[in-house]
C-alpha cells in the first residue's frame, strides 16, 4: 500500500485523537472545516514503530458531536488519514440512526431519497474510496440490505446481467443483487447485507484468507472458459485497474525522464504481460473488496464493475498488494504463468507506491525474478 499519513484513534462526542507525520491536520464536521490542529503530541508507540524520531506526532481537537456527524481528518494537502471518514454513533444508536435523521443532514440528500421509495427504518452510511458516502446499510424490516448509490442506469442493467448470467449460476461468494432504484438520473441497487468486515480491516494475519478468495477467483475462472465466447464481448464497463496501471507504465516507459534506467526492462515487461493467458477476473480486487464473517470463517467479493477478461495473477497481485514479491509470489503459487502475472504486477505496483523502487535492490532483485520465471 502507499505511506498511511496517519491514524484516527478515537472519536467521541466531544474530541478526537489520533496521530500524523504532517506537521498539522485539517479536521472537518460534515464538511465543514473546524480548523487546523497541530501535531506535536507525544506518541511512544509510533516513535517506537520507527515512524518519527521524536515521537512528537500526535494531535487532540475537541469537538461537539451528535448522532450521525462525520468526521474527516486530512492533511493540509488534503490526504485523509487512516480511518477518516470517522461515523459519530452515540451509545445508544446501536449502530444504527433513524429515517428521520436522513432529511436535515447535509451529506444524506440520497439516503433521504431513497428513504421515500422504500419502507426504511432505520440505516447506517457505507464510506467509498473518496471518502463520501457511497452506500447504505438498510432496515427495512425485512432484514438487512445494502444500497449503493450513484450507478448511472446502463451501468446498473449491464451489472445486473452479469450477476444473473454469470456469478449467481458460477455460484461465486458475493451478495445477491435484488434490483435497483431509480434517484434522479441515477440508480441504487440493492444488495443483500454480508455480514463481514473488509479483508483490510483484520489487521496482521488477513493473508489467513488468501484461500478461501483464491478459491473463488479459481472457480470464476473455470466458469469464465466455459462461457468465453459469450462474454469476451459483454466485459465490465469500467476501465479496470490493472488496464489503468499498463496505460500509465507504458507512459512512463516511453518517457525517459520518467522511467530513466528502467526504461528498457518496462517494454519488455509490458510486452509479456499483455501475451499472458487472460482469465475471467474481479478486475478491482483490492482488499477493501473482500468482505470476511470471521465467526461463520465466511467471504463474499463485492463491487464487480470492472469485471473483465484480464491477464492471469492480476486479480491476485492487486489482492496482495503491498507485500514483498517473493512473499506474494509465494502466496499466489499455481502455474508459472500465474507467478509471472504476480510478479509483474507486484513490480508496476510498487514502483507507484514507492517512488524509488526501481534504483533500491528490492527492485533490482524483483526484475531478475520477472526474467527467471520467462527463461529470459
């Protein structure tokens, strides 16, 4: 993963803590900007981590929250820190606030909406990649639903049909689609609520799990050669990571002042990668993706958008991203096509995520593994 900028330790009703390298953090409520809070707490624990030779990184704010506030912590260059968006829930909400709500607060105009279509009791906001709220958690007496806000209406057909023609018969762990719901010009579908916790969100040892997801990508893989002529042309609408991720390698290949000495072994890296076996594949398997039950040691795989005929390890490498190669190469295992497709991707992943990747010897070391596994 990239450098955390931070933590969020703790929010209550009346403050919140937490720790960051920047010298100052930007704390809002609802979007409204509360100020800037210095950093110069001590913190032992991240002195003793190796993060901050001094330790001096933690922050305080005091606050005043109620019931169903949202509180966002970022950087002054505008990164949030780990944990941010923060969901304020009183003690006594149970984890849940009511319909009512939904109507005076300023970041639940869709939930509101949604509210006057369907027989909601009550809900608790579901944050996206960008921080804002993006689903829902539902009671709608009928037992718990999720829905996601935000798909424009082709999209929400074209998704629909893939989990009818593909993920439900394939029998791949993922939460039933029931239907959608139209909010202005866009849709909400609704999904059945797994009762998990992202992959991400378990600390130390979520490689525990690698099994049982490789387990699914296997049989979405299987099923995906079986049915390849009919839906090699139906793929995901949306541009998968790993489609993302070559465009942008290839760029900085064919800029020498970007990829300087590695210019060379990127073409051919390129080159291979493309020729690999592509299977059917997530398409945007990163952990935040994959939902664990660890009571019931169950999983589903959530937001198929990007499904798609991609390069074989690609799934795997986004998955573990953020490990050593050899670890991940190790993980992965299974054909020298599939190590390769791993390895490769590992490579174009951490030269993003570390921006002097390429001249340390772990880069140097991840090249010659990409060359041993082609026999080059």
């Amino acid at each position: 993963m990239s450098s955390v900028n931070g933590y969020v330790d703790r929010v209550w009703a009346e403050g919140v803590a937490g720790w960051s390298l920047a010298p100052r953090v930007l704390v809002s409520i609802n979007g409204a900007s509360i100020g800037s809070v210095p950093c110069a707490n001590r913190r032992p624990d991240v002195q003793a981590a190796g993060l901050s030779a001094d330790g001096r990184v933690g922050f305080r704010a005091s606050l005043s929250l109620e019931n169903g506030d949202i509180v966002r912590v970022t950087t002054p260059q505008g990164r949030p820190l780990r944990h941010s968006p923060w969901l304020y829930l009183s003690r006594e909400s149970e984890g849940w606030l009511p319909v009512s709500l939904a109507a005076r607060h300023p970041e639940y105009a869709e939930i509101a909406a949604l509210a006057g279509q369907l027989s909601l009791k009550r809900f608790r906001p579901l944050f996206g990649q960008p921080g804002q709220v993006a689903a829902v958690k539902l009671d709608a007496g009928e037992g718990s639903r999720v829905a996601r806000f935000g798909v424009a209406p082709r999209d929400a057909a074209h998704l629909q049909r893939f989990h009818e023609r593909v993920l439900t018969p394939a029998g791949i762990a993922c939460p039933t689609l029931h239907h959608s719901v139209s909010l202005d010009r866009r849709k909400a579908l609704i999904f059945d609520c797994f009762p998990g916790r992202p992959l991400d969100s378990h600390g130390p040892g979520w490689e525990a799990w690698l099994p049982a997801v490789m387990g699914e990508l296997e049989r979405l893989q299987r099923f995906g050669e079986r049915y390849r002529e009919s839906l090699s042309s139906r793929a995901g609408r949306r541009c998968s990571l790993l489609n993302r991720l070559l465009r942008r390698a290839l760029s900085d290949a064919l800029r020498w002042d970007r990829a300087r000495g590695e210019r060379r072994f990127l073409l051919w890296l390129l080159a291979r990668l493309r020729r690999l076996p592509r299977v059917l594949s997530h398409g945007d398997l990163h952990r935040e993706n994959v939902l664990v039950d660890a009571e019931r040691g169950e999983i589903a795989l959530i937001d198929w958008d990007r499904w798609g005929y991609l390069p074989i390890g690609g799934d795997l490498a986004l998955l573990m991203r953020g490990l050593p190669g050899e670890t991940a190469e190790h993980l992965a295992g299974g054909s020298r096509a599939q190590r390769f497709g791993v390895v490769g991707f590992t490579y174009l992943f951490q030269r993003l995520d570390r921006p002097g990747l390429a001249a340390s010897e772990e880069g140097r070391a991840l090249r010659r593994r990409c060359r041993e596994l082609m026999g080059d």
